[in-house]
C-alpha cells in the first residue's frame, strides 16, 4: 500500500516513523547522537545535513502529508521560509509576493533582499492582474499564503500555479494556517510547501520548528542552501514534532468546528464590527475557500466595536489566553500590531488592512460552549466599562 492511498490519520500515525529493530518498541526511538560512521555505511550522517535517522524519516511523513516527494524539517518557520527563497533568488533576481503575508516574512523581504540585490514586488491585490502586473522578465519565484496572517484573506492557487508555470516561474506557498489537514496546495500545482511547524503540526505550544515539502529535485536545491545556512532541529525536537503529528487531525478537525462556530457567535454579536474567517458565507472569499480547502481552519480574526478598548478586552478573559504564537490546543489572542505584525510600520500594516483594534484568535480544542461563555462575559465587561466611563 503506497502513502498516497493511505488516509490522514494513518499517515500521521504510521509513515516516517524510525523502526525499532532492536525492542520492537511501538514508538519512534530517539537518534540523539552528532556523530556518526562515514565509513563503510549508505549514507553518511550529520545532523547539519538534515539526515539523521530522525530527521529522515519525519521528512518523509511531512512529504506523505502534503502528497509530495521529498520534505524536510527545519529550526523555525522562518528558517524554513528563508532557506526556501534564498534557494532560489540570487542577485538580479526579482520575486513577487502577495501584499497580505506573515509581518516576519514581510520584515525578511524589506530587510534583506535589497542588502543581497534581490528585487521584489508586492501585488496590489490578490486578483490574477495582481500578479500578472507584478511580474518582471528577472521573477524567478512567486510567493503566496493562503489563507494569509491575519486577515485570513484567500489566494487563488491554481490561478497562481498557472500564471506562474507558464512563464517558467516558482511558486511557493506559506500553509501554515490551513495545515496539511485542510489543504493541500501541491494539488493545485504550487511547487514548493511551506509551514510554521510550530503551529499546527506541532501543537502544543512547546516545539519550535519549521518544514518545506516539494519535488525531489527542488529539494535539492533547497538542502544545497540548508547545509550551509544551518537551520537544522535537534532530533528530540524532530522525535516530539512525529509525536504531535500523529494526533493533527483530530486536533485540527476539533479546532475547525470549534473556530466556524465562533465566527458565526461573534459575527452576530452586536459589540464585534468585523470577523474575519473564510467558513463565513459574509466572508469574499467564501466560495473559493470552498472549492480549494476542506475545511476553513481554526483561525480567526475580529474587531471590536470602536468604542470598546481590546486589549481591556483580553484582559478580561479567563479561559482564552492572550499570547503569541497560535494552533495549540489551548485558545490563544492576541493583537497583531503588538505581536506578529509589530515589525511593520504603522503605515505598512494599513496597507495590508491591519486595524490597532484587531485581534487574532487561535481556536484550541475546549468545549464551544465554554469559549462563547468566556467571550461573553469578557465583552460584557468591557462594554459596562465602556458605558461607566461615557457618563
């Protein structure tokens, strides 16, 4: 039986585990070794060439996951990103980005690019005239996110893997809020799959790491840049990311229903001027969501009423942590312009449509009911303050 046949779950459970020959132990044994044979052996490791036992076998459950041929875990999401880009972007070359996009990949661009001779151009928008505008004879690479950070706008991928191969470009793709679960962009024809694994592959708030699903070939272009840049993860990190892999989808199919019924909670909710999230039919994306993702993710945003003061907001919340980072199982908020967008300029992040009043919501796994209950009285205390500070 070939991983493609396999359902999600049994990926997530049984492909890319290391075997133990030795115990026949029902889990993966950890390899933390930095040192091994090169003599007399298949292939010779060192954890800088992202190859330990470990390290192998999870890329092969991240390239099951995403129905691709080749992955590979990194130190970071960014790290990811950055090793990625630099793949494939030398000086005079020119890449497209989508105008909405994560603050720290944004903040990668307008930092360094210029500093190594890299052109780049943010679209105007996310329409197919966007990005045909924005392309240049030098474009080598066209880089997306969908649904994107924070906003949870959606971007069209089979209309981008289109454009994009017919001019000889890559694409590539952050999937870190639709996870594999959700999505899975390699169908639409984008090259190149990127993830914040510390978010809904990891899952529990308690591993840093990043990973990269592509074709055998661009992976190795991606491994040549990786070995001397050096983001590579310790393996009892890589040993805990497969384990938190293989609950993913039971945990992100939880989050899922949880976050749809609080979009609709909050949408209708008469103190909330705005929700962001692409299962809402009020949403503009709504339709295309539906025909390029099988679920709309446990990721939200909102606005509170501008009389009403947000951060007192989060303040007031019990269950429903304010914090950075998202996808545990916990729920989590936070304000973008304070946390994953600060990096931007208070003019750049109107640009992309981020308010000073809105709020990221991660949805974890807790009982619906006791998220609403926990946003109800938080909202109700802020607008009895509200209503005391008016008189």
């Amino acid at each position: 039986m070939t991983d493609q046949k396999l359902g999600l779950n049994t990926i997530c459970t049984h492909v890319g585990e290391v075997k133990d020959e030795q115990f026949k132990g029902a889990v993966s044994p950890i390899y933390m070794s930095t040192s091994y044979a090169y003599e007399d052996v298949e292939v010779k490791r060192y954890p800088r060439y992202f190859n330990t036992p470990n390290q192998e076998m999870l890329g092969k459950k991240i390239a099951a996951l995403e129905g691709a041929e080749a992955g590979m875990i990194f130190g970071s999401g960014m790290a990811a990103v950055s090793t990625a880009l630099l793949a494939f972007l030398n000086a005079g070359d020119h890449i497209v980005l989508q105008k909405t996009l994560y603050g720290g990949t944004f903040n990668l661009v307008e930092e360094e690019f210029s500093k190594m001779g890299i052109e780049y151009t943010f679209t105007s928008g996310l329409e197919q005239a966007d990005f045909e505008a924005a392309i240049k004879e030098n474009t080598k690479v066209v880089y997306i996110e969908t649904p994107s950070n924070p906003l949870m706008t959606v971007t069209n991928m089979q209309m981008v893997a289109d454009l994009a191969k017919a001019k000889g470009i890559i694409t590539m793709i952050d999937n870190t809020f639709a996870s594999p679960v959700n999505q899975n962009p390699a169908e639409f024809g984008i090259d190149i799959i990127l993830h914040s694994a510390t978010k809904y592959m990891g899952g529990h708030s308690d591993i840093l790491a990043g990973a990269v699903a592509c074709s055998e070939a661009h992976m190795d272009k991606i491994w040549n840049k990786a070995k001397n840049l050096g983001g590579s993860l310790s393996d009892f990190s890589v040993w805990m990311l497969e384990r938190s892999l293989k609950t993913m989808v039971l945990r992100v199919k939880q989050q899922n229903k949880n976050a749809k019924k609080l979009a609709k909670w909050l949408e209708q909710n008469g103190h909330v001027k705005a929700v962001y999230y692409p299962g809402l039919k009020t949403h503009p994306d709504y339709e295309l969501a539906k025909k390029q993702m099988s679920g709309f993710g446990g990721m939200l945003s909102f606005e509170l009423s501008d009389e009403l003061d947000a951060s007192a907001f989060m303040k007031e919340l019990k269950l429903i942590k304010p914090s950075m980072s998202l996808a545990g199982v916990e729920s989590t908020i936070l304000s973008p312009t304070q946390t994953s967008h600060a990096l931007l300029s208070a003019e750049e992040r109107e640009n992309q449509g981020i308010a000073d009043g809105l709020l990221r919501f991660s949805v974890g796994i807790e009982e619906k009911e006791d998220l609403i209950a926990d946003l109800k009285q938080a909202l109700e205390k802020v607008v009895k303050d509200s209503l005391n500070f008016s008189i």
